[in-house]
C-alpha cells in the first residue's frame, strides 16, 4: 500500500501510516519513549526533547515527535547514549527553575516529577538557577507559577488550536523564555482569554493550577484535552 | 563482622528525613545488628568521629556551620548518603535564594516582631548567600531523593550500604 512505510524500530520491523511521527509508530509498536511536551491531538513541537532517538545515517539524535516516518528507516530508541542525554535534559529542566515538589499543588501527580523517576534522575549535576520568577494570581479561577514552568507549549498549543482564543504566547529567547498572556499583561486582565481551563489541564506541572488549591490537591486531565483535540480532527492522530 | 560505624547529621532541613528514619520501626534492630550509630541527633556525641563509613546528610548547606560540617564530614567518612531532597536539591531552604540574605532576615527579625526586634549576630551562624544542595559542595557518593524518602527506601538503602553494597538502582526514588 503507498500510505503504508515499513521502518525498523530497536532490531524489529514496524509498519506505519506515511506521515506519522516516530513517535506514534514507535509507542504503537509497544516502546517506551519519554515525553513532556507531547499530546496527542496536538502539533508536536520538539520543546522537551526528551523524546529523542537515534536514526541510522543522522549523527545526532533526532526528536521522535517532530520526526516523520520514512520507508526503510532505522531507529533506536534505547541506547546507553539516549539515556545518559535524557537524564540530562531532565536535570536541565529541573535546574532552570524552582521545582520545590515539597510545596507544589501538583506534587504527586506531576509529570515532570515522575518523567524524573522514570528515567533514574536522583539529583542534578547542574547547578540550580535560583531563578526570581513572577506567580500571576490575576485571574478569578486560575494561578500561573512561572517558577514551575518548563515552556513545554502545551497551553500555548491548547488554547490555540483547541480553543482558539490564541491568549498564550512564549515571549523572549533562551533561558529568559517566558509564558505570556495576551501582549505580556496580568491573566486576569486578558481579554481573550475564555476561562475554558482547558490549559490548566494540559499543563504538565503546578505551573497552571486552578486557584486554591493546597500542596498535592491539584490533578489534571490531560487525557480529557486529548479526546477534545483529536475529535476536532487534531493535527495527528 | 565487624559492625558498620554509621552517622547521621541534619542541616538545613525539617529533621523530617530523621523522623521517617525513626519510621523504619522494628528495622532498626536489623540496623543494629549491622552498625553502630556514632553520630547524630539521635545519639549524645558533640563531635563528628574519625573514621565513619557511612553518613546520612540530611538538610541544605545553608550556614557557614553546615559548610564547617559538610567539609569534616566528607574528611572522616567514606561514604557520604545526600538523604531526602533539602540535601539533594536544597528544596524548600532554596526558596530564599531569590530574596538575598539581608532581605529574610529583615523580615524574620524584624518586620514580624512584636517585641523589640534584632538580627542576630552572635552564637547563631551565618547564613551562606544562597541555600545549595550538598553535592554542590563536596563530592556525594549516594542520593536519596524524596520528602521525606518512606521509611521502607531509608532502611533498604541503608541495609544495603552496611552490609557493603551500594543501593540497588532498582529501587524507585522520587522527588517530594
């Protein structure tokens, strides 16, 4: 069939769709290939990298999400080499800013807090940041706490794609990265926000957590964002 | 066999970490057979001994006094445990690092007085400018993330150190 590509995953063959990501083939196929950034139903992105394999022929390492499938392709999704660089990415993340998971309203039901345990990260090898971060408690239902934001786009994506009330954008570059709402004013302020939530319940983290919540009581039901992406004809599958 | 001579120490932190020690329950008879407790809060010994195998950090380096102890710990002991995330990622003593020193101290001491307020500068040691995580300072051998690590984790990987292994890898640590 032309829509359908063979491609060989860690020594097995797999078929895929013609144009579904690594990623999809890969975790159809029964892999375990970490991610933070990814959901499904939304544009895939490469934010957190994590999700990197190894294609014969490329000598870098390739992010499985934002890499389609081709005939013939070999990957690797496990190698000493992929750990070692994700343990690394997740103490990046983790150093950038302040994760304090004793004091988070998420903790316990973090992603990034399991994705670390998964992936064997004890400590971090990088210096912490200690970076002084905004908390934005302007909106009546919801709170934004950029110190446990890791610019993983998710609400960006959600809210545009799904809601399409385009409210939040990542402003500046590099380290200096920020979630903005609107053209950077207070969330509460924001005139096209919708109050739907529906990034809070994308949002890995605590970093977007409906108001009044206390350490640990904060859940979120990103399968629920999935289902509302993918019946409305999402980007992937 | 000779007995394992272990120490335990808390920094900066809640002695949360302790407390979850203490939770190991009958454990730490199977502790006892295995080492000797030489130092710690748990035990009336003022001053950290020669010739330690294992040491249990618990707590931020936050103070000049826990950098003087880090340092001497590191010196006297050959396997040095960052137990509980205060010591692995300096956690809720870090949150003060955005502020500065002088700051906090102005707010502990004498904004939230009633009473005629002062910053001590006598007897209570220094603060460092910013809380750390203990391997930042010295070289850590073992990290027990967790806040507090269960009970169950503390006493596998401390069975294990005194019985001359290194922690299982298998065994699932967690952040918070």
């Amino acid at each position: 069939m032309p829509n359908q590509v063979k491609l060989k995953i860690d020594g097995e063959y797999v078929e895929a769709k013609a144009g579904e990501s690594v990623l999809d083939a890969a975790r159809a196929a029964g892999k375990f290939i970490p991610s933070l950034c990814h959901v499904k139903g939304l544009t895939p992105v490469g934010a957190c990298r994590l999700c990197m394999v190894e294609v014969a022929g490329i000598p870098r390492p390739m992010p499985a999400c934002t890499t389609t499938v081709q005939d013939g392709m070999v990957i690797s999704t496990v190698s000493e080499k992929l750990t070692r660089y994700r343990q690394m990415i997740m103490q990046l993340l983790l150093s950038e800013r302040n994760h304090v998971c004793a004091v988070c309203v998420s903790n316990g039901s973090c992603e990034l807090q399991d994705m670390a345990s998964k992936l064997g990260v004890t400590h971090s090898e990088f210096p912490y940041r200690y970076p002084r971060l905004p908390v934005d408690a302007s909106h009546p239902r919801f709170v934004l706490d950029h110190n446990r934001c890791i610019l993983c786009t998710r609400c960006v994506r959600v809210c545009a794609e799904v809601e399409g009330a385009n409210t939040w954008n990542i402003m500046s570059r590099g380290v200096t990265s920020m979630l903005a709402a609107d053209l950077n004013g207070n969330w509460g302020d924001s005139e096209t926000c919708t109050m739907c939530g529906k990034c809070v319940e994308a949002c890995p983290t605590g970093a977007l957590a409906v108001k009044g919540k206390a350490v640990e009581e904060m859940t979120k039901n990103t399968d629920a964002v999935s289902r509302l992406a993918t019946a409305r004809g999402g980007t992937q599958q | 066999m000779k007995k394992v001579r272990l120490a335990t120490t808390w920094l900066d932190g809640c002695s949360g970490c302790h407390m979850s020690l203490l939770d190991i329950d009958e454990g730490i008879l199977k502790v006892a057979e295995l080492a000797d407790i030489v130092y710690g809060p748990l035990v009336d010994i003022k001053e950290y001994p020669e010739n330690v195998d294992v040491a249990l950090v618990e707590g931020a380096v936050s103070s000049v006094e826990d950098l003087e102890k880090v340092r001497t710990i590191r010196e006297r002991t050959r396997i040095v445990v960052s137990l509980g995330d205060c010591a692995v990622t300096s956690n809720v003593p870090s949150m003060r690092n955005q502020c500065g020193v002088p700051a906090i101290l102005e707010r502990a001491y004498l904004e939230n007085v009633t009473a005629e307020g002062q910053i001590p500068r006598e007897v209570v040691p220094q603060l460092l400018p910013v809380a750390r995580p203990v391997h930042d300072i010295i070289k850590v051998d073992v990290f027990i993330p967790g806040c507090p690590p269960s009970a169950q984790l503390i006493l596998n990987c401390v069975a294990d150190l005194c019985s001359g292994r290194m922690p299982e890898p298998s065994l699932r640590y967690k952040f918070g």
